[in-house]
C-alpha cells in the first residue's frame, strides 16, 4: 500500500471513531506526528513526524519526497486550530511552499479539506474517499 492509500486508511479508521468534527482533524494530525494537546504547536513548528512514509500522490501535489502524507495530516492539524488564512500565510512564507508548487497546492487541498469536514459538506465517512479521488493515484474505493 502506498503512502496516499495508508493515509486515507487512517481516515477511514479515525471517522469510524465519531468523532465531533473538530475533533476528527485534530486527530488527523496525529498521523503527521502533531499532537492533540497543548504541545501542537511544537510539534506543528518542527514539522511534526513522518508517521506514514512514502509515495502515491498525485503528480499535481506529489514534490517527489515520501513525506506528503505527514504535510496533508499536518496542514489540516494546523489549519483545524489556526483557520485556512493564517494556515496559508505560514505555509507559503514560513514553509516557503508557493501556491503553484506541489506542496502550495496540496496544503491548500489540506485547507479545503478542513473547511468542508467544519462545515458539514463532507461526512467524515466520505473524507477518505476524497482524499483517494483528489490526492491519490489510487481510484476511489466504493
């Protein structure tokens, strides 16, 4: 399995725990080492851990490292406590990822992501099966 494929894995596993939505992209976090209390923003701030290593992305957001997993699972942690403009403002002058780079694009899918999990547009049951359609190479699991 893929690095893409194991992270929506895991998205499935944690949705299945019925979670407030809040709560469910907190814990996402975990997968890139981002911890739920208040030590996060450390974690956050040294780049969290590469629990979930490898490839599988697409090319628009795959930046030809094993590590895209842990960027979507930390800029949703971020993104879920901080809001998708302060989120974008650090991704794009702390990280330095511009928004034509791979990284840009996949953490403003990471903020996308997070925006419509809050609003109730995307049931955490479909959440996974948005990350293999937009994220992965691997076609959707029905």
């Amino acid at each position: 399995m893929d690095a893409c494929a194991a992270l929506a894995e895991s998205i499935d596993r944690l949705a299945e725990r019925g979670h407030p939505n809040g709560r469910f992209l907190k814990e996402l976090g975990r997968a890139a080492g981002v911890r739920r209390g208040p030590l996060w923003l450390t974690d956050a701030a040294t780049g969290g851990r590469n629990r979930i290593r490898g490839r599988g992305f697409h090319p628009a957001v795959d930046d030809d490292t094993e590590g895209q997993a842990r960027h979507f699972a930390g800029t949703v942690a971020v993104a879920a406590r901080l809001g998708g403009p302060i989120t974008r403002w650090l991704t794009t002058h702390i990280l330095r990822d511009p928004p034509e780079s791979a990284d840009g694009r996949l953490s403003d899918e990471a903020i996308r992501f997070v925006r419509l999990v809050r609003s109730g547009e995307l049931a955490q049951a479909d959440a996974a099966g948005w990350v293999r359609e937009r994220l992965c190479h691997a076609p959707r699991r029905d």
